[in-house]
C-alpha cells in the first residue's frame, strides 16, 4: 500500500479508546506506522494504563499524545480533529462507546468481541448504517491474509465442498486473567470461550462462509465465575459439521490453536488468528504452507479498508453472526448440552 509520505496524504489522525495491555499490543505495531497514522489523542481513565502506554513513545523516540480521561469530552473538545478511533476496553463497553464515536462521525476499528449478544449487535449495524461510518471489527483472524486467502480458496471450489471443520484453542487463561474484569460476568460477557475463543468462533464462521443452523455446547466454569473449559458441535446450513474445543487451564504460558476444514478436494490447516496457513491436495504427501502477503496487523488492514484498498473482511454483520453463535452456545451449555436452533 502507498505510504502517506510517499502519495502527499495526510496521515489519519486517530485515538485509542483504552490504553490497557492489549491496546499496547497494537501500539507497538501502529508506531511503526508513523507515515500513516498519527496516534493524537488517547481516552483512559487509569494513570498506570495510561503511563504504560506512553513508555512506549517513548522508547520509540515519539512525543506520547495528552489524555483526555472520558469519552464525552475528548469527543466534544477534540472529535472535528479526528478521522478515526481504536476502541480497545472491557467487552461491557464496546457497545456504547462505538456507537457513540460513530455518531460523532468518526471511523470505528473495534477490538473484538464487538458486542455482548446478537441485540446489541444488530442496533450497532443499524447505527452504522444510519450515520455511514466505517465499522471493522478488529479480529486477527479475519484481518490477516493467512484467513483471507483460505477463505478465497474455499470460495474458489479448487478444494471442492466443506466436510467437517474441527478447531481448537488452548492458553493458561484462567490463572493469567483471575481478578481482572475478565472474570467478571456482566463485564465480559463470558469466559475463555468468549474471550479469546472468540477467535475461534470467527475464524471458523468466516471459513464456513455460511451461517450455523443448530448447537450443542457445554462450559465448565471449573470453580470460576465464567467459562474456563468449553466444546460445541454444530451444524451449518449446509449439513457440514464443526467440532470447537476451548480449553483455558493450561499451564503458565502456555497458548496456541489449530483450525483444519476438510473438504472433497483437499485440506486446509490455520489457527484462529491466522497465524499460519497449510494446504493439501490429493497427491500431496502433506499440507505446504501457502504464501500470503506480510501484514502489520489489524490497524493496517483497517487504513487500506478505510482507503478503498481492499473490501471490509470483518464489518459488524461478523459480530453479529459471532454473536448469535455464542447466544447458541450458552443458551445449549443451560441445557447441559440439548440441541438448540442458532438465530
């Protein structure tokens, strides 16, 4: 993609809704992105999330932008010298912070999940559609060109129909996140399988191409106050089957995944954020890697959406089937496992 520098382009000016361990993640690639983005305000409420994240600046040599500690007032004061905002908080708040920066006029990236339930969901399209702004849903999966290029394999026939989808996410996710909000049911919404299994629910719907009809799910809180452990099996519209497996008690560290569609003509192998991708076709002795264009994650994908460059891959209709597989995958887990119609 052209630079800004390179094509005259005012760098989009941009601010981060939430500073905390994540949104410092994604920083320390947007800064590395200085010809296209200029990072000029932050919204956090806390002094030590905010300090944190000016550390960065300033071990990259860069003046850290001013905080304004609450959303109403960064956007009155200072929304006509914005394009674009990176909402990166607690899964409780994503709702009415998109909804109102996109009223402000403003393009919306939105960390993942991007609602707690289909409602939410569905009225946030209906305020996408009602003020025209950009909504992209920031899921690695989706935004990287490893599940791009599969899903456009997919597409293509060459691997024929879709048999079966199998998936599985580990990680040391409960000891990593105890007494943090992401233990805390009416802030997160869920557990492991909501949090990051919400990469696998994605990546794997994205894949399907096509929406899950019927779930049969369990959770096991493993004496916490959300889900630690979880398995679905579902069925998608075309008859084809889909295994998920969550698995958050792992030992320290300890984190990884494995997405593999089987089909008539072959096999695919990714993991629920894209970070690798293997084919095999009949003949071949087994799964090559197939090649994909480098990527500086979410961010930059946003700025070529936003650009023109490529089509939205993750608008708010993902959240939405995302969503309404997870209502799927909870309201089956209160039956101890009945089938229950997704939708």
């Amino acid at each position: 993609m052209t630079s800004a520098s390179q094509s005259g382009i005012k760098p989009v000016q941009m601010a981060f809704i939430g500073t905390g361990g994540m949104a410092r993640h994604h920083l320390r690639r947007i800064v590395q992105q200085q010809d296209t983005t200029n990072v000029a305000y932050v919204c956090e409420p806390s002094p030590n999330a905010y300090e944190a994240f000016c550390e960065i600046f300033d071990e990259a040599g860069l003046t850290p932008p001013p905080n304004v500690p609450v959303l109403a007032d960064l956007l009155q004061k200072h929304g006509d010298q914005l394009d674009a905002v990176f909402i990166i908080t607690p899964h409780a708040l994503h709702f009415s912070q998109a909804k109102t920066c996109l009223e402000a006029g403003l393009d919306v990236l939105l960390e993942k999940p991007m609602v707690m339930n289909a409602a939410e969901a569905a009225e946030l399209i209906a305020v996408r559609d009602r003020t025209g702004k950009l909504l992209v849903v920031s899921f690695n999966g989706s935004l990287s060109p490893q599940i791009r290029t599969a899903e456009k394999l997919l597409r293509s026939g060459e691997l024929g129909t879709i048999l079966n989808i199998h998936a599985v996410a580990y990680q040391g996710w409960k000891a990593g996140t105890t007494g943090t909000w992401r233990q805390i049911p009416e802030v997160a919404g869920g557990g492991f399988l909501f949090d990051t299994g919400a990469h696998m629910l994605n990546t794997v719907a994205d894949l399907a191409g096509e929406d899950f009809v019927e779930v049969a799910a369990w959770l096991d809180n493993r004496g916490a106050a959300v889900d630690i452990l979880g398995a679905a099996i579902g069925r998608l519209a075309s008859g084809a089957l889909v295994t998920l497996s969550g698995c958050g008690e792992m030992p320290p560290k300890m984190i990884g995944s494995d997405v593999s569609i089987f089909c008539t003509g072959g096999l695919i192998q990714t993991g629920i954020w894209g970070e690798k991708l293997l084919m095999q076709k009949p003949g071949d002795p087994m799964p090559e890697a197939v090649e994909v264009p480098a990527s500086l994650g979410q961010w930059q994908q946003f700025l070529a959406v936003r650009a023109g460059d490529i089509p939205n891959p993750c608008p708010p209709e993902v959240g939405l089937r995302m969503a309404k597989l997870w209502d799927a995958i909870q309201a089956s887990a209160r039956l101890n496992g009945q089938p229950v119609k997704v939708g």
